[in-house]
C-alpha cells in the first residue's frame, strides 16, 4: 500500500475571521500562522491554483527548519520563513485562477489546505515529486511524473513509462515505495 498524508487543516477563505482590532480578531496572516503545525512535516497549498503555484513544503529536523517554495529544493531557513509561509497563503485567499486554469480550479471555493510531507526516502530535501493525472470520462488517460519543475516522464495508465525523447535511463520505472 501507498502511504496516504494525513490532513492537519483544510479551510475555506470563508472560514478565515474577517479582522478587525476592536474586536480583538487579528490579521489573516497571523490567524493562518497560528493555524500552521509548529512540529510536524508538511505541505501546504491553496486549493484553487495548479501546478507548483503557491505551494510550501516545511521540513524540521533536530532544531532546524527548512523550507522549499513552488517545487524547490529544502533550505534551511530562520522562523520568520513561516510568516512568509503564512502571507502567501493568506495573499493566495484573495487570487484567482490564471485566466489558462481549468473551469474546475476557476469555480472552486478559494482556501487551503496543510497536510502531511510525504517524501520518497532517499530524496528528502530535493524537489517535490508530483503525478499530474489526466482522466477522460472517470478513468486516468495518462499521467505527467514531475519533480519539481522537471519532466521525469510520462505514464500509460498502468503505470509503465512512456516511451519518449527526453526519457532517462534513471526515469525507466516508478520509484517502488
């Protein structure tokens, strides 16, 4: 079986308190903050935007924090990194979709989400791995293997690998978790 991240948060950009000072209700940006896992390894996303856009990756590992932004590699960073974290979140609440999105990413309620960081062992701290998944009529048509900004390959959707130009002899099967 293929691990499954846990959800530490989802919400909708309804759900964030409107500030106000008088009535003790602070900024977006510190709510979200507050709402962050301070221990745990994560992911976080805002629900209406596609490919690596606006996506934090947090990693803490005895004492240190690293961070990687939009499908980067970790660095190590200081603590107001998880400011910026919770800005951009916050900031993402108010955007919408790029005018090339799906109508699916253009009509979905605007939030976030903060999951579990799921990572393949022997690659901790470079740049995320993502299937993009293409389905025609409820079933998966193929799918676009990516770390990061980079094309591993293309999969059928029995999970062998296309056969194309670009295809690596380290990229001739999925990675076996």
């Amino acid at each position: 079986d293929m691990p499954t991240p846990r959800p530490f948060l989802c919400r909708y950009a309804s759900e964030i308190p409107t500030p106000s000072a008088n009535a003790g209700i602070p900024s977006n940006v510190k709510t979200i903050f507050t709402m962050l896992p301070q221990e745990s390894n994560y992911a976080a996303k805002p629900s209406h935007t596609s490919c690596s856009d606006g996506v934090w990756l947090v990693k803490y590992v005895d004492g240190v924090t690293k961070v990687a932004a939009g499908g980067g590699i970790m660095n190590e960073v200081g603590d107001e990194a998880l400011e910026t974290i919770a800005r951009s979140l916050a900031t993402n609440l108010r955007k919408n979709p790029r005018e090339m999105e799906s109508i699916a990413l253009k009509e979905v309620t605007h939030g976030f989400v903060v999951e579990e960081r799921f990572t393949g062992l022997e690659a901790d701290d470079r740049a995320a791995m993502e299937f993009k998944i293409f389905c025609f009529w409820g079933r998966v048509w193929i799918a676009n293997w990516r770390r990061g900004h980079n094309r591993f390959g293309l999969l059928h959707r029995n999970g062998t690998v296309v056969d194309w130009v670009a295809k690596k002899e380290t990229h001739e099967s999925l990675p076996d978790w």
